[in-house]
C-alpha cells in the first residue's frame, strides 16, 4: 500500500516576500479608502487647503437666522430682496430700494420668483410715503422691531440690502455701496442653484 500525499499547506510555505506583499497591498486598500474622510475631516475641524475664492460678492450668512432674527414678520414664501432701515429710510435706504426693485425687474423671466420690501424701525415722510405709494406699487411693506434688529443683525445701523430665500432665512446681505451688477449676478446663481420659490 502507498502512502497518501498531502498537498503542501500554502499559508506555511509562502515567503516572507509574498506575506509582505499581501500586507502592503491591505495597507494600500485601507489608505485609499479610510485616507480621504481622514484628509476631508482634518480640512474641515482645521480649515487647512480651504480655497479662498468665492462666487459671490455680499456677507455671506450661513448661521442659520430667518427674517425673524431682523425684527421683521413675514410669511413671504418667495425670494426677497429686503431693505432694512433701522434709523429711517434717508437716501442710502431710498438707493437700495430702488436698486431692490431694479433687481428683480433684472430678473427677467424669473422676476416672479422673487419680491422686494422695505422693513423701518420709524415711519417714512410723507413725501417718500407717497412716492412709494406711486412708483412701488409691488413693494411690500414691514415694520422694523429695532431691539431685535439690534440684536441679530449686529450691522452698524445703516440700511443694509438682504437676500432672503423662500423659507425665510438670511442668506446674503449688502451695504448701500452694493454694485448692483454684483447683486443680481448673486440672485441670479442663487435662482439657478434652488429648486424652491
């Protein structure tokens, strides 16, 4: 009777070279697939390699404030350009209203999806009263509860042009020297990018 031949066991005599491998190749895998959540995390807890461009031109707003946080009561469910006037609307408040109006005729074919309004903490004269009654017959019309406003705006008390997006959050705002170009181009990418309004 013959003896039987058992197979060589592959695991004991593979080389100190091939379990290297092996070992390098489970290193390599885990790099590549642990490495760039390890890079993306780091990025973003330290902000390093954190490009510096941006594709817009006001302060932009991501704290998550509404329009409540101004002071002003909506229920506004489109885009809107809002004037802000803590201390009344003298002529930098008048310029962002008119350039406010200017923007969403700028729109175009997208100018029903946005509104402008003026919100003021003190009434207007009623020489400008009339003039909005006349010229702005789409502009709407708040009241500025200022303590809040103080609060949550921490702007300067000057006017201040904001982008509110339809479910009433702040999402840019501008100072009365705001190029006009620079806020529709911003109005404009942001109509682009969103689904909602």
């Amino acid at each position: 009777m013959g003896t039987a031949i058992n197979p060589p066991d592959t695991a004991r005599t593979s080389s100190p070279a091939t379990r290297r491998r092996g070992r390098f190749q489970l290193i390599l895998i885990l790099l590549l697939t642990v490495g760039p959540m390890v890079l993306a995390t780091g990025m973003y807890k330290l902000k390093f390699w954190v490009p510096d461009s941006r594709s817009y031109h006001g302060e932009l707003l991501g704290n998550g404030q509404s329009r409540a946080a101004l002071g002003v009561v909506s229920d506004e469910s489109r885009w809107q350009l809002l004037v802000t006037a803590p201390q009344g609307c003298a002529a930098d408040c008048q310029q962002l209203v008119y350039l406010a109006r200017q923007l969403q005729v700028g729109l175009g074919r997208d100018a029903s999806r946005a509104t402008h309004g003026l919100a003021v903490a003190q009434p207007v004269d009623a020489q400008y009263a009339a003039k909005l009654q006349s010229e702005y017959p789409q502009l709407q019309r708040y009241t500025l509860d200022l303590p809040t406003y103080t609060q949550g705006a921490e702007g300067n008390g000057a006017a201040q042009l904001w982008i509110i997006d339809p479910h009433g959050n702040l999402v840019l705002s501008y100072d009365p020297q705001v190029n006009g170009k620079d806020v529709l181009d911003d109005l404009r990418h942001l109509l682009k990018l969103s689904n909602i309004g």
